[in-house]
C-alpha cells in the first residue's frame, strides 16, 4: 500500500527541504517538494528526487574491520559488539598513554539534524576530548556578516518575490539553492531584473539578466566602486545613513576615493557596467541581494562580505520588504540544540581546540602535544572536503592513527579507517531540522528501516557512552524522545504538531527581520565601521589585497584556480550514486580559450594542473564560461578520479582566514600543461 510521509531534507544545504516521501511498506517510491512549504513550494534538487540511488546504491550494511594495510580499502565485516568493543577498548588505551585530549572528534554538514549531527558532542564533553573549530563552510562569512549587521538575520527569503532588482552574489542558486529560484522567477515575472555576481558563468548566471565576471577575491572593490556612484549621484538615502548607521565624514570621504575607475582596474568588470548597476540599485524601490558564500573562499573573503551588506545601508534598502540582504537565517533559532544534546554542562574551555580546516597540518605535526592518536568522523568526509589533502592523506595513513568513520558508504575518508560503522540515512531516522535559509523549525520523520545494521547518530553515541561506564540520563532513549525533551524545553509544539502541519515559523516579525528598530549590534546601528578582531584588517569597507596573487605564487604559477560547488553532487555526497558518477566525472578542468591557447591545450586533452601543494591530472574544457587568468574544477570528485589518487582539494593550502579562522578554498594559484593529446572526450552532461 502507497503511502506518503512528511519529512525533511538533512542535506548541508540552505533549502532544507520540506518532502513528501512516498513509501510501499519499505520500499521508496518518490520524493517530491511539498507544496505547502513557504520556500520549498513542491520544488527540490535533482540531487534529493534520485534519493534511492544512494539509499540501496552500495551502502556500508555492516560494522567494517580493516583488513589489510591502510588505505587498501579491504575490510571484513563484523558485528556491532565486536566493533565497538574494539573501539571502546582503543579509546580508552589512547586517552590512558596519551591522555584524553590525543581523541579528535571531525564532525560536520553530512546531516542538519538537531538531534543526530550533535550527538557526538555529549560524549566528547564527558569525556574530555579535544574540541573542534567546526570553520570549514561558514567561518569567514559569519565574520564578515556580523562585522556590519551584527547577528544572522534578515528578510525572509521569499520576499525576494517581491522585490523590483535581484542581486545573487557569490551565490550559484540553480544549483545549490533551487527552491530560492522559484522566487526568482516569480519576482522577474514582475518585472524584475536578476544580476548574477560571480566570477565563473554558472548555471544561474546563464539566465540572469546581467552578469558581472568579476575576478576572483575583488568583490568588496565592486561593492565600494558601486557605493561610490550612490553616494556621487545622489541615489543614497542620507536619512537612513544618519539615522541607523555609523556612516560619518571618514566614511563618506573614504568612499569618494573608490572611484568606478580604481573597482575596474581591480575587478576587470568595466566602468560603465559598474555604473550601470549602481544605478539600478539606487533606482530600485525594493532590491534584494542574496549573499553567497562564495566570495568568502579567499583571504580577504570577511572584509569582501561586510563591503556587500553595506550597500542595503547606503540606499536605505533594509527596512523595505522585498528588499535588504540575507546571508543566513542561524540566529532564528539559537537556544534549540539545548543541553540533553550537546552535554554542555561538561564542557571544558580549557581544552584545546583545533581548527578542522587544518585536520592534515594537526595530524602531521610532531610537536603536538599530545599527538592527535584517535579520529572518530562523523557527518564528514575530511579526506575530500579539507584543504592540503596531500597531508590528510599523509596523516591518515599513519599507522598509529585509530580512525573510527561512521558512515552510509565507503567514502575517500571510510577507506582510510581502521573501524568503518554503517549510519543511517535521513529517511531512516527521526531528527529535528533548524535551516540556514529560512525560518522554518521542521520535523523529519523516519520512513523507512535502516539498511542493512545501519545505525543512527544519537544511538552509536549511547551505545559508545556505555561502553565508557557513562550512565548519565542524557545517553538514554531514543533520537525521537530526544526531539520531545529539545521541543518541550524550547517552548515549541509537539511532535503531533508537527505530525499534522509540518512545520513551525520561528521568525522574528519584519520589523526585526528589517532591523526597522536597531541593528543587533553594541549600539543598535549598522556599522561601516567594522571592530575586526584582527588588527591588521580594513577598518572601513575596502578591497584587502592579501590574495595569493599579491604573493610570491603569481609568476610560477600565473592562474587563478577556483573549486566551485558541482551540480550533481553536495559536496562530497552523492558522488558514489549512479548519476553522479555518470555526470559528474571524469573532473575537468575548465580553461579559458586563451589560456588554453597559449598552452597548446585544445578540449579534452589531459592536462596537469601544479600548486604550490600539489599536482593533479584533468581533462581540458575549453571554454569562455570562466574569465581569462581563471581555470576551475567543480567540486567534490572522488580521490579515485584522479590518477594522483587525491582529491581536487589537494591543490589548496590550509591557511587560516582572519579574523576567526576557515579556508580559502577560491584563493589559489596554479600552472596548467598539456599532459596528453585524446582523441575523445567522454559525453557531459
């Protein structure tokens, strides 16, 4: 018998989906949006609609033992007592040799759940283990953000169908954010213009009105060159400025000197596109910019992200609907993940921290001390996702690391491990879902069985916590009592509630969402004037000329290269189902026609591709959708893609981005040779 669930989409996306899931007893039938959702209006990925390639795709159904030398990829299978006896019994003789901070749990976006992707927090706290940066998405974006408006709030996103002027910056939406284009859409049937801002023609960027290829790491230069024009031409709001701003003389008189002329010779976007713009925004009654997180992948990227959310203040766009600017909406719904999650009360500040963006420099460092001997992952893919790949693989590839990876499919990281454990996928368990782009509380039912000995988050970290001699309460029931106590303490309905209408509004009202009434800064304004806590930063919206191509890298290493997300894949999830596979791979490397020709390259050839890092093996798109001086891969392959064995994030250093950490994955350097001439090119897609 057909029947059709309720539930939520976990991926690390800003969309987080509302789903109706359609099930014959067991077996999943469809996905599809659920029309009642204000932003997910019946639309989803094409990623999340072929959801039963990965839930009966190659799934890991059993505990794993390596079986062989790292890395080789043989395990044999094992029971759950085995398994985690196994653990237990390492864990407790590391933290007895090394001490209790040598554990590193690497958690991260696999799941959005409330309930499961914190879970291994509480054990973590109880037992002492070194603490994580979790920097590796949104670091640098929320510095930048708060420098200016103080919190992660702003207009709902489904104003923007109200909006006169549409501005998509650093955001490629088609393909990581579909739901926002159904608004979109609606708001261009108006009458409304879309600008896409982004170096690389996306998929997005191909249906825009306009678009502005900027060079990569310069879009505060534009944002300051199109300030400039508002303010020299009279189209920004002086009341607004005065009223709900920091906006003085030094300000204004720093502005005048960002001249159209001096964002051109910096962006290579020309004068008078920059002047076009400028006049649209000023013109328009409503314009709204969503904010990407694409221009923070550099090491200016807070400083270029504070310069783009100022242009609402200059032309007094905030308080109108339909207009303002929305990075993220986290702030919504702080104080959900309470206690009986995360096990704060345990917590000690005093523990170190390591900055997940750094995994391969921690794991190889000797002089660590203690040395990091223990890896439980959960929720990510390191040996993909991280910067420096060539020392993750090195560091997880010691023959003295214990690696625990929970996981639905045997990943580049699972590979690595000693312990691989078989996790559940989000049908297949019950979770709670805040989003980063909207407002909406949602409750994920489970709908189908787990596969195989497939087990949730919430209950391996009961089982481990027993197995520690832990009996405290917070490592009891189930992940759906879990949900009731995170409801009853938060003041929300209850699960009948959501059973029967799918979701709550959290949202302040539009007043707040506006900042009508004060900004959530120290004194209630925006502020121009960012109190970074790093002094060497702008203390005014500026271009921060600190990119790679300002170093030493510019001359044995002449092209920008960028990372940009793929469309069939969510990072690194679902690069082992079948479309993904068939789409997705072999990488390559798009190359502009003048690079290209410059280096005997024509498409399809094999060509290498050398950082500073490391060196990889691609196959040539030649193409003008990327700007000259830039080449690009769109992330994540599988390390097994490349002849190398590593992933595309080998190429990337592990920097540390002021002001709070987080990696420059967009700023990078490369040189690119012919390797090989092919006869053929296999079909994209």
């Amino acid at each position: 018998m057909t029947t059709t669930h309720r539930t939520t989409c976990a991926h690390d996306c800003p969309g987080s989906c509302a789903l109706l899931v359609e099930t014959d007893g067991d077996r999943l039938l469809s996905l599809r949006g659920d029309p009642a959702h204000p932003l997910t209006r019946g639309v989803i990925c094409g990623k999340v609609r072929r959801y039963a390639e990965l839930v009966e795709g190659p799934r890991v159904r059993t505990p794993l033992l390596r079986d062989g030398a790292k890395g080789s990829g043989r395990f044999r299978a094992a029971s759950w007592d085995e398994a985690l006896t196994l653990v237990a019994d390492q864990l407790r003789e590391i933290a007895r040799r090394h001490g209790a901070t040598s554990i590193l749990p690497y958690y991260y976006g696999g799941t959005l759940g409330l309930i499961q992707q914190k879970a291994i927090e509480r054990l973590a706290h109880r037992a002492g283990w070194s603490r994580l940066e979790r920097t590796l998405c949104f670091a640098i974006a929320d510095a930048g953000w708060n420098a200016g408006v103080g919190r992660m709030l702003g207009p709902r996103p489904e104003e923007i169908a109200d909006s006169d002027l549409v501005l998509l910056w650093g955001i490629n939406a088609v393909s990581t954010h579909i739901t926002l284009m159904s608004h979109v859409k609606q708001a261009r049937a108006k009458g409304a213009q879309l600008v896409v801002i982004d170096p690389y023609r996306t998929r997005t960027a191909r249906i825009a009105d306009q678009h502005l290829m900027l060079r990569p790491g310069s879009d505060a230069a534009l944002a300051c060159g199109l300030m400039h024009v508002l303010l020299d031409e009279g189209l920004a709001d002086r009341s607004y400025l005065a009223t709900h701003t920091d906006f003085d003389a030094e300000v204004e008189a720093h502005l005048r000197t960002r001249t159209p002329a001096w964002a051109s010779a910096i962006t290579g976007v020309p004068v008078d596109a920059i002047v076009q713009l400028a006049r649209q925004y000023g013109h328009a009654q409503r314009p709204f910019i969503r904010i990407g997180v694409g221009m923070t992948r550099q090491r200016n990227g807070a400083v270029n992200l504070h310069a783009v959310s100022c242009l609402p203040a200059v032309a007094g766009a905030w308080p109108k609907l339909g207009a303002g600017a929305l990075l993220g909406t986290d702030a919504a719904f702080a104080g959900l993940v309470d206690e009986t999650v995360r096990g704060t009360r345990w917590r000690d500040e005093t523990i170190r921290r390591l900055d997940m963006s750094q995994l391969g420099r921690w794991l190889c460092d000797e002089t660590l001390a203690p040395p990091l001997a223990a890896l439980l992952v959960f929720n990510a893919n390191p040996a993909v996702s991280c910067p420096d790949l060539g020392r993750v693989h090195q560091g997880l590839r010691r023959d003295d690391l214990f690696t625990v990876v929970h996981e639905q499919v045997l990943t580049d990281t699972a590979r690595l491990a000693d312990v691989v454990l078989p996790a559940t996928t989000f049908l297949e368990h019950d979770d709670l879902y805040r989003s980063y782009g909207h407002y909406s509380l949602q409750l994920g039912r489970a709908v189908l069985a787990p596969r195989g000995e497939a087990r949730c988050n919430h209950d391996l970290v009961n089982d481990l916590a027993r197995r520690f001699g832990y009996d405290d309460e917070i490592f009891r029931g189930s992940s759906i009592e879990r949900v009731a106590q995170v409801l009853a303490a938060s003041g929300q309905p209850d699960q009948d509630w959501f059973d029967k209408n799918g979701f709550v509004d959290v949202a302040p009202d539009a007043d707040t969402l506006h900042f009508r009434r004060r900004f959530p800064t120290s004194d209630g304004r925006f502020h121009f004037k960012p109190a970074w806590p790093d002094p060497a930063m702008p203390t005014l919206p500026d271009h921060w000329p600190v990119r790679s191509d300002d170093d030493t890298q510019a001359a044995a290493y002449p092209l920008h290269f960028m990372a940009p997300p793929g469309h069939d894949v969510l990072n690194s999830t679902f690069t082992r189902t079948a479309t993904a596979r068939r789409r997705h791979a072999p990488p390559r490397l798009v190359l502009h026609p003048a690079d290209a020709a410059q280096r005997g390259i024509v498409e399809g050839d094999l060509v290498r591709v050398a950082s500073a890092h490391a060196q990889l093996t691609l196959r040539a798109r030649v193409s003008d959708d990327v700007r000259p001086g830039l080449c690009l891969c769109e992330a994540n392959h599988l390390g097994e893609d490349f002849p190398e064995g590593v992933s595309i994030n080998a190429l990337v250093d592990d920097v540390r981005v002021a002001p709070n950490g987080g990696p420059a994955f967009h700023d990078c350097r490369v040189q690119v040779t012919r390797a090989a001439r092919q006869n053929t090119l296999p079909t994209m897609m």
